[in-house]
C-alpha cells in the first residue's frame, strides 16, 4: 500500500543516492528522530494555523499579494506585513494581516499595530495570536475584524496596552 508519505520518503531515497537496504540500525534510528522533528513541527504548525488562519510561505506571499520580492521586504521593513519567524529561523507569513481581497493588501491600520507591537514581539507569533482573539472591548470581535471595519483607533490602543503587558 502506498501512502503520500511513502512516496516522499522513497523519492528523497532515491534522489539522495542512499540505498535502502544500506542503512544499518544507527542510520534508522537518526531518520526516526529527525521524522519526529518534523512531525513534532507539523503538529505545531496545525496548531497555530486552527488559531491564527494559513501562515504562508514567502512565495505564496508573493502570489497572493502580486508583490515583487523587494516589494514584500519593504512591507516587511515598513511594518505592513506580519513575518512570523520560528525558531530556525525560517519565516512565514500571516493571513491574519491581510483583507480577503484578490491581490490581498494589508489591513488597514495594521502597520500602525505592528509598530506598537515590533519592540514586544519581534518573532510575530504574540501578536498573530491577539489578532485573531476575541477581545471583550471590541464587542467580542477580534482586531483583525475590528481592522476590516475601519476601527483602526481603539485597536492601536488596545494594541499598545497588550504589547505593554507583554513587555512588562
């Protein structure tokens, strides 16, 4: 029986040159680590995206946005887009910092937002995770939603009071 996984698995084999049948019982245990990693990663990233919404990779960015690569690093610089960095150092991108337009555009009011919050959250997760909770001075809604409608002002202060608590 054939698996998605199992034809990942035997395509990496092959393209790496490696027999299968040379792999002595050290080699095994190093792969089940490493597939325990990677699982382990997999299974927090679902976690965060039933949260926070797709967190997508820069391509994807580019794709969704019709940006340039410089164009996105601009952004990026400028605050108008949430990069999420993990602990590798790899970095992704938030959804939840964009309308749900085609090409998508930041929110508006955002760039404001990740300003107050760039010297509490640097990697991006803290603040992707408050914009998509429920917050009772909002009326329930979350700030992404009070973004989209045109709340820009009691988000940023209410942005400024949470990434105050968190640096604190």
């Amino acid at each position: 029986m054939s698996s998605p996984l199992t034809e990942v698995m035997a395509a990496e084999l092959a393209a790496s040159g490696i027999d299968e049948t040379e792999l002595n019982s050290a080699d095994v245990q190093y792969v089940e680590h490493r597939i325990r990693d990677v699982l382990s990663g997999l299974k927090a990233r679902r976690a965060w995206e039933n949260h926070i919404g797709p967190i997508l990779t820069h391509k994807q960015t580019l794709e969704v946005t019709g940006w340039t690569k410089q164009a996105l690093s601009q952004a990026v610089r400028e605050h108008r887009v949430l990069r999420l960095v993990a602990e590798d150092g790899s970095a992704g991108y938030s959804v939840a910092g964009f309308d749900d337009n085609s090409p998508a555009r930041p929110l508006p009011g955002l760039k404001d937002v990740l300003r107050v919050w760039s010297h509490a959250d640097p990697r991006g997760w803290t603040v992707a995770s408050w914009l998509m909770s429920e917050q009772p001075e909002l009326g329930g809604r979350t700030p992404r939603q009070a973004l989209l409608d045109s709340d820009g002002p009691t988000v940023l202060e209410l942005a400024r009071q949470a990434s105050d608590r968190v640096a604190a």
